[in-house]
C-alpha cells in the first residue's frame, strides 16, 4: 500500500503549483515524501527478513528439541509407554504444527523477494537450515517402528 501511495503521490503531486500572485516550487516536498517513503518501505522490508531469520532460528531448534525428545532410549516399560505417547505426538501434532511454521515463514521470504527486496545470505542460510527438517515425518515413522523393537527388548 506504501509503494502504491508513493506512485500516486507522485502522480498527483506537481512539482509546481501556481496561483495568482506567486508560484510554490514543490519538487524537494515531493523528493522528501519519495526518500521517506522508500525508507519506510526498506525498514519494513528488513524487518520481515531479521524476523523471518529470527523465527527460522527458533524453528530449528523446536525439531532439535523434538527429535532429541523421541530419539531417547527407554529403559524401561514406563520410560517405553512415554516416548510412545511422545513419538506419536509429534507425529500427529508437533510435525504438522512445525511444518505450518516453516510454510508461513517462507511465504514471508517470498513477500520479500516478490516485492524486489534484496535478500541477503543469512536469510537463504537460515531458510536452508529450516528446510532442512521437511523430511523429518520419515524419521518419525522409522522411530514408531524402531520402538516396537525396544518393546520386545523390555518385555
């Protein structure tokens, strides 16, 4: 809406206005609302690239924590019936809501590029690192199966 405003500033906005007695040179006005509106449009568009970093980040870390929390190995039955419960919670909760997350943060990496601003390396860095756990769900299935085996162990 920014961008569109500038444009139709610009647009409507003469460089010159004349009336009966004096003319108003309005062309400084008018590159002073044009560098205002660029550099709001350049903060707007650097904070949805620190944020989008900042929550790749922190999605990194949530598949770090779950899977060092389901690739525990139960000693026991009790410890056995949590990571089940564990496994299979994050196989119907916790992947998919992580998965939804990394889906809105590229969507805003997309906002960034589609309306030409210039990603930098950190940005792709961190959205490479998120996207590197897309597959996770595999892993997930394969420790389901992984633990009917610890199930035999135990019994």
């Amino acid at each position: 809406r920014l961008r569109n405003a500038m444009d139709e500033c610009a647009r409507l906005c003469p460089p010159e206005v004349r009336t009966q007695m004096m003319r108003i040179d309005a062309l400084e006005v008018n590159e002073k609302l044009q560098k205002c509106g660029q550099e709001c449009v350049s903060k707007l568009m650097k904070g949805i690239s620190t944020r989008s970093q900042e929550r790749c980040s922190r999605l990194v870390k949530s598949f770090e924590n779950l899977h060092k929390r389901i690739m525990a190995k139960p000693m026991n039955e009790e410890q056995l019936v949590d990571l089940e419960a564990a496994v299979e919670s994050a196989q119907a909760l916790d992947f998919p809501r992580l998965l939804e997350e990394y889906e809105d943060i590229k969507a805003w990496m997309f906002l960034d590029f589609d309306l030409d601003f210039l990603l930098d390396s950190a940005d792709y860095d961190a959205m490479w690192a998120a996207s590197q756990w897309k597959g996770y769900a595999a892993q997930i299935s394969d420790r389901l199966d992984a633990l009917s085996s610890d199930r035999m162990r135990i019994e």
